[in-house]
C-alpha cells in the first residue's frame, strides 16, 4: 500500500473520530506546547546572559586575589588579598598581547548630593577603564591620566546615582561629598542595565585609583585587576602571559597560582549552567505530559482494533497481508502524534510570546527545538502505536470475520 494512501486513510480514521482524537492528542498538545515554552524560557534566559556578560567589556580578562584551587583544597576568588598596584605595573610595561589595563578599588558608602544622599559602590580606576568596559559617557567626559597622576578629586556617576542625586538635571560640574570630602563630577557615564548576577551596572561612582586609595581604601591590595586585548584571537595568549608574570612577582610556580585569571567566556559559562540545567528539569517535567499522551494513544489505538476487528478480517480475506495492516494502525498512530505535535507547537510558539510579553522575560524559540518537538512527538506515536498495530496484524483473519 502507497504511503500517500496510508495516510489518507489514517486521516479518515481520525477524522471518524474527531472528538475521541481530540482528547488523545490533548496529553501531546499539552507536553509539546509546556516543552516549547520551559524550553524558550531558558534560550531566553541565556542569550540574555550573554548579552549582559558581554555588555561588561570588549575582550575583557578579569584578574582576582586568590585561586580555585590550592594545595586540592577549594579555596576560591579573592580567598587572599595579594594582588597589589605592582602587578598591575608588571601587566602594564611587559605583557604584550594587552592592550588596557586598569586596577579596581572597591569601596561601598553613601554618597550626598543637592537631592540627599545614596548608598553606592566606589570604583577606583584607570583611564583604561573606559576602553576595556567600553563605557562612554552620556554628558561629559571620562578623568583624564593627569588626574590620576595628580590624585585630582573627580568622579563620574552611573545613571542611577545622577538620577537620584540629581533628578532632572545634568551634574556635570557640580559637587558632591563622599565621606569627609568633596568630588567635582566630571561625567555622567551612559546606562549599562542590569549584570548577569542582577545587580544595577549603573549604581556605581567611579574616580581615579590614586584618589580612592588615597582617600577610601587605605589599603595596599586591591580586590580585581581588568585587562582587555586589542583583539578577540588574543585573549588566551593574553591570559596565559598574565598568569606568567604574576607567578613572577608572587614567586609561585605553575599549579600553584594565588590568583585567578578568567575572560568572558568563562563568566558566561559561570553564568549560564545554573539556568541551561533548570531549562533540562523543566523540560524534562513537560516531558512527562509526553509520556501520558503516548499512553492515551496506545489505549485509544486497543480500542480501535478491538472495534475494528471485523474491518480487519475483510481486509486480510481480499488479501492483505499483516504487515499491511500493522503499517495501517502504525501510520494511523503516527499522523495522530505529529498532529498532536503540530497543534502543541502552536500553542507553545503563542504562549512564549504571551509569556514574554506580560512578564517581560525574553523568550527564544530555536527552529531545532521546533523541529525536535514534532519529531519526538512522531516517535511517541510509533513506540506507543507499535502493541497495538502489532496486536491488529496478528489476529487470525476467520476469527476477525466471525467477531460481532
């Protein structure tokens, strides 16, 4: 028998039926359509990942105190405070794959402007800082090297601390007071959003090193070192040249490291295994929705046999063999997976997007996970439509004929 035939005449056999089919190819709807949205949930959640990690920098290699591991005991970033202004000279004058440099002071106080006062973090940095984070500035411009020689006191305000310290109006120019002194704004830098982590990118002051050592820290380490190179190629070379020189000026040997070097990439894999393996656990329990509508259809295709038994006896007495009619139910079952599947689908496609429209989540829907769906739903209907076409092609054709 033709394959187109085969078809048509699963098709009528559905459409006999059409509410029966309805309700069997409900458990295949519901777990195709819930596998589709957990799974676009989570591909949405990753490339917003990505995208965040990626708006921290360009080629951005990040240098912490302390070591994953050491001596097989967990330790982790900035376990030891012993990276100092010296290592960043060291990457300075003699890495050459390197482009930027630039230390990071950390600090966290209130800060008080004309509006009140607002609790923020305190960034010490570089002018190189601008380069590797590529930040620019909405309103006036970046601290200049001379600054940082000179310990000048000048910051730049994210956009949140401008917006509450300054509502409605442009800082640059004015005074602000961090602890016991006053800081002339230079700049406004332009909005960053949100970080991998959740944390407000633009709550954040920065000012020269020099001034916030001076001024803030007081301390003779420093909590994270940023680097960039001139190209993505170079990024590992540039790594492992920085690993060189600081187990130089921490006198350490290789498999002993004191310090921790990652790129990008590395924060994005960070970053994105807890999501991709909450996208698997919930796939996998939309999955189980599969599972009963493979049931339903191997209970509804025993009930077809069983109802046509006598159907199935006329067509083995004009000659049809048992692999004609095990191929008949077989492709019966099939067209009512992909059919289910096809439908779930739809349902899965508007709810992503409803989804991701009230909540504002992003959503991806991947052609391969469309296609994967349908397919897996065809698959459910041959390992669940296999028992009872086997059980229709087995069926003596006299006792089919006497069956009432």
């Amino acid at each position: 028998m033709k394959s187109k035939t085969l078809v048509k005449l699963a098709t009528q056999s559905i459409l006999k039926n059409k509410m029966r089919a309805a309700l069997t190819m409900l458990g295949i709807i519901i777990g195709v359509a819930a596998v589709v949205v957990m799974v676009a949930v989570g591909y949405g959640a990753r490339t917003r990942i990505r995208a965040q990690i990626n708006n921290l920098g360009t080629n951005m290699i990040v240098i912490t105190p302390g070591a994953a591991q050491a001596a097989g005991v967990s330790q982790g970033a900035q376990a030891f405070p012993n990276l100092s202004l010296k290592d960043v000279d060291k990457i300075r004058a003699e890495a050459q794959t390197v482009s930027a440099v630039s230390p990071v002071i950390v600090s966290r106080t209130a800060v008080i402007g004309p509006s009140g006062n607002w609790r923020t973090q305190i960034n010490g940095v570089d002018t190189d800082f601008q380069t590797i984070r590529d930040w620019q500035t909405s309103s006036g411009d970046f601290f200049t090297a001379d600054d940082v020689r000179s310990i000048h006191k000048v910051v730049l305000l994210g956009n949140t601390v401008a917006q509450n310290l300054f509502p409605g109006q442009d800082p640059v120019g004015s005074e602000i007071q961090i602890r016991n002194s006053v800081y002339k704004v230079v700049g406004v830098l332009a909005a960053k959003g949100q970080t991998a982590s959740g944390s407000d990118s633009d709550d954040v002051v920065l000012m020269p090193y020099t001034t916030a050592s001076d001024t803030l820290s007081g301390r003779a380490f420093i909590p994270q070192i940023l680097a960039s190179t001139a190209n993505e190629q170079d990024i590992p070379a540039a790594q492992e040249e920085i690993r060189t020189l600081l187990r130089e000026s921490h006198k350490v040997s290789d498999g002993n490291d004191d310090f921790t070097v990652k790129n990008q990439a590395d924060l994005a894999s960070a970053a994105e295994s807890s999501t991709q393996v909450m996208t698997l656990l919930l796939a996998a329990i939309a999955s189980i929705s599969l599972l009963v509508g493979g049931i339903g259809i191997m209970n509804i295709m025993l009930v077809s046999v069983t109802e046509r038994t006598r159907e199935i006896g006329i067509r083995m007495a004009i000659g049809a063999r048992g692999s004609d009619v095990l191929t008949q139910f077989l492709v019966e079952s099939i067209v009512m997976g992909i059919l289910g599947g096809v439908v779930g689908l739809l349902f899965g496609y508007t709810g992503a997007k409803v989804l991701g429209h009230f909540t504002g989540w992003e959503t991806v829907i991947s052609p391969i996970i469309m296609l994967i769906a349908v397919g897996f739903s065809g698959a459910v209907g041959v390992f669940f439509g296999y028992y009872p076409a086997r059980k229709a092609a087995a069926l003596n054709p006299i006792q089919a004929l006497r069956y009432e």
